[in-house]
C-alpha cells in the first residue's frame, strides 16, 4: 500500500520558518519523483517544489524559488521541504506528491499518482 503523511505545517509570523516532511511508505522515495504542491482556500492548487526521478533534479516554482528549499534524505525516506521568509500569501494546506516516473522541470497535479492528507500551514501576525 502506497502511502504519503505530511507533517511540520503550523503557525508561524511573516518572515519566520517551517520545514515540512513527507514521509512515504510502500515505496522508496529515491526511486520516485516527489513534489509538494499548495492549497489556499477557495484557489487552485499550485506547485511549490519537486525533484525529478529522472535525473534527482529540483525545480522551484516561481513563487517559492529563492525562499523554499526542497531536499531528500535517502536513509529516512523523508522528502522535506524548508520554507524561510515565509508570506502571508504562503498560507495553505501543502501537499506532498510522488509518482513513478517524472523529468526535470515544473509539472501539473495531474503528473502524480500518490498524494497525503496535507499540513496547514498559516502565516499571520
């Protein structure tokens, strides 16, 4: 059974930090493209991060380029994504997503194959 929990969403003021995990099981992370994707209230959800099972590549959204830092850490098979200097328009429930296969660069929900429940993540003074 494939499955994906997200955790480390929470309460945090503008310009502070959160690091969210994902935790797969049924597979190993290694051998799957991971993404991590966002969900405001009442808005589509949008692509954050992802690394590629391609080539192990990480691509940035716009929004989250030069902020979020997306990383792998092979021996927990946890796919964590850093969010500094975080918005208030960064507030929503973030996803993690994998897939079997997935080449570099930036790719839709539809891409993916397994999703988790999602974290909140809520960026107010």
């Amino acid at each position: 059974q494939v499955q994906l929990v997200e955790s480390g969403g929470g309460l945090v003021q503008p310009g502070g930090s959160l690091r969210l995990a994902c935790a797969p099981s049924g597979f190993i992370a290694e051998y799957y493209a991971v993404g991590w994707f966002r969900q405001a209230p009442g808005k589509e959800r949008e692509g954050v991060a992802n690394i590629a099972s391609s080539d192990g590549s990480m691509y940035y959204f716009d929004s989250a380029r030069g902020r979020f830092t997306i990383s792998r850490d092979n021996a927990k098979n946890t796919v964590y994504l850093k969010m500094d200097s975080l918005k208030p328009e960064d507030t929503a429930v973030y996803y993690c997503a994998a897939a079997k296969w997935m080449g570099a660069g930036p790719q839709t929900p539809d891409r993916y194959d397994y999703w988790g429940q999602g974290t909140q993540v809520t960026v107010s003074s």
